[in-house]
C-alpha cells in the first residue's frame, strides 16, 4: 500500500493520498486548492493515476482542490449526497464503497458537525473529517449542524469501531497526526467521561468566532471548487497524444533494429523482472531533455511499467520533449508475463 499524509498550515488540514501497489490507482481526501500542484506532483512522481477525490464534508476553512484535480488528472469527485452539493461526480451515503486498484474505503455517514459530513474506514485507519479529532471534536454551530447527531456519530459510530483503529481527522492545531479509537474513548476532552447532556452543553458554550474564509469557502465548496485557478500546465500530464501497443505487439517491434525500451519503474522492481533488452529509467529520475540529447528524435521508443500508469506519464513527457515516435506499453511487464513472453531476472549486466 502507499499511504501519505500532507498538511496546509494556512488551513491546518490535513490532506491524505492512498494508493493501490498494484495499479497504482490512488484518491486524495480533503485535498486544498492552494496545494494542488502539490499534489499532482507527488502523483507524477510516484506514478500514480488519481481515480477520486473524496470529501469529508462541505469545508468551511478551505476550498477544495477536486476540480482542478479533475481538470489536471480526469479523477472523479465525491462527497456526501447530505451536503447538497452540486458540483460533484459522485454522491454518497452510508455503506458506499470506493474502489481504487485491490483497495477499498467504506463509507460511514458521521453527520453532526454538518448533515453531510461523513468519515472514511480503510484498512486499520479512519479519515473523520471534522467529526472527531484529537482531542476533540467539530463545532456545530452553523452549516446546520446538530450537536445531538454528532454525539450519535462520535459514541455509536465511531467508537463502536476496534480500538486499535486509527485516527486521522481533518485538522490539527497542536502539530499531532494520528490518534486512535481507544485513545479518544479514553482521553477526548469533549466526550471521554460526559454524559450526553454534559457533551451538548459543552458545544452550546464553545463561543468561537466564524471561519475567516466561510463565505468565500462554503459556496465554492458546494460547488466542488469550481471557478478556482486551474493547476499549472507544467505539472498537469501533458496533453500530447500517446500510442499505445499490447505485450504482444512490443514483442513483434522489438525485432526490428533501432527500437528502444525505456523502462520507467523502480531499479528493484526491474531487477525483479524485466523484458530482456529493456533500459531502467526510474520515472522520479526521467530527464526527456538529457535523453534527446543522445537519442534521435525519430527513433522509435517504447515505454513499459508494472501495469500501463507510470509508462503513460513518462510517455507524454517524452512526447512533449520532441520525441516523435514515442509508445507505451498497455498493461505493462504484468501483461507481458501473462502473456508467457520471455523475462530476465536479477541485476542487469553493465
């Protein structure tokens, strides 16, 4: 699995990429539009093709990056169908699971802080927005928020949950990351030992100003983040037309004299398994500029990865560089071997 968490310090939140190894699709929750070039670097550095976006709720702090990801990436956009939101691809409700690779997220409708809000259960870990958070919770004073349904949610939602689940909320103020269920039951400072009634007057009582940004955020946000600066066009996958070949097709081309075969995977994934004759030129490390300077433009080059996501990356950048007969390899060293074609192992000599 691959499992990163970001953090805006203007907005305190905490953004959080998931990604499956073995197709390398990924989804971003509670992504930023002020780090989304950001975020689509880090997904062209590890090779990895954003499938959604998903929302923990309506922010009122921050707008959301899901359209100019969607614009930068072509991923799907999801939030709960409870928030009356318009701008998304996807609405969900509770027990709706989001597929990405081998991988999945439940979903898990928490309303209280808002009617829409929801968490997201993966593996041993669950993403709850502003429900709970460490040490606390979300306020519920505006954006119809209830503090009766968010007690619903903490104590019969979440802590129904193993104890040795992890937590990772939204935000943090105090610089911590990642709490757990049995921690929250036991030390929260808003539910831990109240009674309901004690909880509720709690959040009567909170007296906090307004988010600075709510008029600006919330009607974006309902909109998916709609109307915000697109990402820059340096970090987008470049928009060239790329061809693409079958395991079966490469084998036939690579009879022929002059054709290179880029490999754009790890150095331990090539040693691992590679098709004989391949070239390793880890996709972090791809420099198109350096490479043209030694090859012909006109050479034919064809790019090959685990499974058909880096190599369309990589692909693209060469195309864009000035090489004119670039094509990737659909399905990857996966589909070369299950077509039974020849591989080598181990390290590659000088």
């Amino acid at each position: 699995m691959f499992f990163k968490q970001l953090f805006d310090p203007a907005s305190s939140t905490l953004t959080y990429l998931i990604a499956d190894d073995s197709n390398h699709e990924a989804v971003l929750i509670d992504p930023v539009t002020e780090q989304v070039e950001r975020d689509v670097r880090l997904l062209r550095e590890h090779g990895l093709a954003l499938k959604y976006t998903l929302e923990t709720h309506v922010h009122a702090d921050h707008v959301t990056a899901a359209h100019a990801l969607k614009q930068a990436t072509g991923a799907q956009t999801a939030v709960c169908r409870d928030c009356n939101a318009q701008g998304y691809d996807r609405l969900l409700k509770d027990g709706d699971v989001i597929l990405f690779g081998h991988e999945e997220i439940l979903t898990i409708a928490t309303p209280g802080h808002t009617p829409g809000s929801v968490s997201y259960l993966w593996r041993d870990r669950v993403f709850t927005g502003d429900t709970l958070l460490i040490g606390g919770c979300g306020r519920t004073d505006f954006q119809n928020g209830s503090a009766e349904a968010l007690w619903t949610s903490i104590t019969e939602k979440l802590f129904a949950l193993d104890e040795q689940i992890l937590v990772y909320p939204a935000h943090d103020y105090k610089g911590r990351r990642v709490s757990s269920i049995g921690e929250e039951k036991r030390f929260n400072a808003r539910v831990a030992g109240k009674t309901r009634e004690e909880f509720l007057s709690v959040m009567k009582n909170l007296n906090l100003p307004m988010p600075a940004r709510i008029h600006e955020a919330v009607p974006a946000n309902l909109e998916g983040g709609a109307g915000q600066p697109a990402v820059a066009s340096a970090l987008a996958q470049p928009k060239v037309a790329v061809q693409s070949v079958s395991a079966k097709q490469l084998a036939e081309a690579l009879r022929a004299p002059g054709v290179h075969l880029l490999d754009v995977r790890t150095p331990e994934e090539f040693e691992a398994i590679r098709i004989a004759g391949a070239v390793n030129v880890p996709l972090d490390r791809l420099d198109p500029a350096a490479l043209l300077a030694r090859m012909d433009a006109n050479d034919p080059v064809y790019v090959v990865c685990q499974t058909g996501t880096r190599s369309q990356f990589a692909a693209a950048e060469l195309r864009a560089a000035g090489f004119r007969r670039v094509v990737h390899v659909d399905g990857g060293t996966n589909a070369w071997t299950v077509a039974g074609l020849p591989v080598a192992r181990g390290p590659a000599s000088a």
